[in-house]
C-alpha cells in the first residue's frame, strides 16, 4: 500500500477516535440520547480498520472472508498482537450487531464499549504510525 494511502486511513482512524472521545465518560442517559453517533462512529472504526488491514493482507496474498476474519489474520500474519486481534474480532461482532440488528441493541452493552474501542482502536493506528 502506498504510504500516502495508509496514512490517510490511519488519519480517518485517527479522527473518528477523536469523534468518540466526548463519549468515554457519558451516561447511560447521555449515550441513549446519541446512540445514532456512537453506533456510527463504531461501525465506521471497524469499517476503517479492516479496509486498512485488507490492504496489508493482499500484499501478502491473504484474502479475509468477513470483518471477524480480517482482524483474526491480521493477527496470524503478525500485522497485529493477537490479544488485540482478538478484540477487534469482538468489535467486529459488536459492528454486525449494529449494522443487521439495531432494533435489539443494549445501550449498556453499546456504553461499556467505548472506551475498549477507544484503547483498541488506538493501538492499531499506534501500531501502524510509528
């Protein structure tokens, strides 16, 4: 991937932590009132950081199959520590929750995330912009 192109995407990354940020510390209340951004910005992390890792997986020849398996070669491939891929398999789950069944999500489940994604997240782009 060109270098200009990685650090673009660590830059969309990079930002839509910082559209996150005001929501670490938010009530329940606060997060019921915004659910619409803070489901968004989670769906879109995940988005943005498999499309990143896509990249850096086809320079390997590896193809993923799903959100979930991106993180989880990434992590295979050393892209990523494990223990992170395997957070990150679990935000993707969290990413299809949001996407396929909205009706059902548990603002209390969608609260406690935000900070995991923020610390995961901000790995990731840690581990790439260095």
């Amino acid at each position: 991937m060109a270098p200009d192109v990685q650090l673009r995407k660590l830059r969309y990354i990079q930002q839509l932590l910082t559209d996150l940020q005001p929501y670490q510390e938010a009530t329940l209340a606060e997060v019921k009132a915004n659910h619409y951004q803070v489901e968004r910005i989670l769906e879109l992390l995940v988005v943005a950081a498999t499309d990143l890792l896509n990249h850096l997986l086809a320079e390997q020849d590896v193809t993923a199959d799903s959100y979930r398996d991106t993180f989880r070669l990434a992590g295979e491939h050393g892209l990523i520590p494990s223990d992170l891929a395997e957070r990150l398999e679990k935000a993707a789950g969290m990413r299809n929750i949001l996407a396929h069944l909205y009706e059902l999500i548990d603002h209390r489940v969608l609260r406690e995330s935000i900070p995991q994604a923020l610390a995961d997240f901000g790995q990731l782009v840690a581990i790439f912009h260095e």
